[in-house]
C-alpha cells in the first residue's frame, strides 16, 4: 500500500475527532504518546544524534506506543459508539501515523501559547488546554487560527 501524505486540513480534522472523544483517559494517553514520539522524532534528527543508536531504538519504541495508543482509542471509541473515521482514514502506514503524532505535538504545543498581540480577534480569549477542556469542541480551530497568526497567514 502507497503512503498517503498526511496534510494539514486532514491532522485537525483527526485532531478534532480525536479530542471529541469521551474516552479521556485513552485520548490524554494519545496525546502523551504524540508528545513524546514527536520530541524524540525530531531529537533523532539532530546532528549531536546522528550516531546515537539508543535515539533510534527511543524513537521506535515511542512510535509503536503511540500506534498502540492510536489504536487502543479507535477500539473503546468504538465500543462507545463514538466515530471512528479518522482511524480508519488514518490507514497503516507508519510514516503516515508518524505524521499525525508530530501534527498532535505542533497543535498541543501552539494552543498552549497566549495569542500574540498583533492577531486581535484571537487575543484576548484563554488558551487552549487540549488536556484537560474536554467540552470544548472548536478548541482546535481557535488553535489554528493562532497558529496561522503567527505564521503571518491570518
């Protein structure tokens, strides 16, 4: 099977389906796993790394982890009634999941940051805590908007 490229508009719509989930304790622990394969992902990369054989076998273990915790919450969402497209859409392939856990990292981590003074309709709300706000369904697009913000695209 082709590698499909994960893109932006399709991480926030995973994104978003994922953090609808009622499933708290799995979504925190796919959030967490994201987090953690993201950092050493991108620490793999670094020139200090380049011969660091214990980053790459990190890395992997953090990768099936986070694979795991993917599919460990497309079950219970399941079993819950919950939609589970993004799982499905989402597919097998390893970069591809990688992607996502690398998309999850930048959404978190942007949301978490106050809104820069310069994007005025987004200043003055609260950050977004994809941790801990489970009502709050458009969250992610506020986060989006922050981002693109100060990407100078909003």
């Amino acid at each position: 099977m082709a590698m499909i490229p994960l893109d932006y508009s399709k991480a926030i719509i995973f994104y978003q389906q994922i953090s609808r989930s009622r499933q708290v304790d799995f979504r925190n622990d796919l959030i967490s796993a994201a987090i953690r394969y993201a950092e050493l992902r991108v620490r793999s990369q670094q020139p200090a790394a380049a011969d660091d054989s214990q980053i790459d076998a990190d890395r992997t273990r953090a990768h099936n982890a986070f694979i795991d915790a993917c599919n460990i919450l497309a079950r219970n969402m399941q079993a819950g009634g919950e939609d589970t497209a993004w799982r499905a859409e989402l597919g097998e392939d390893r970069k591809t999941i990688g992607d996502l856990a690398c998309f999850i990292h930048c959404f978190v981590g942007i949301a978490a940051r106050r809104p820069v003074a310069r994007c005025p309709d987004v200043a003055n709300r609260p950050p977004f805590d994809a941790l801990r706000d489970d009502q709050n369904t458009t969250a992610i697009f506020h986060a989006a908007r922050v981002m693109l913000c100060i990407m100078g695209d909003y």
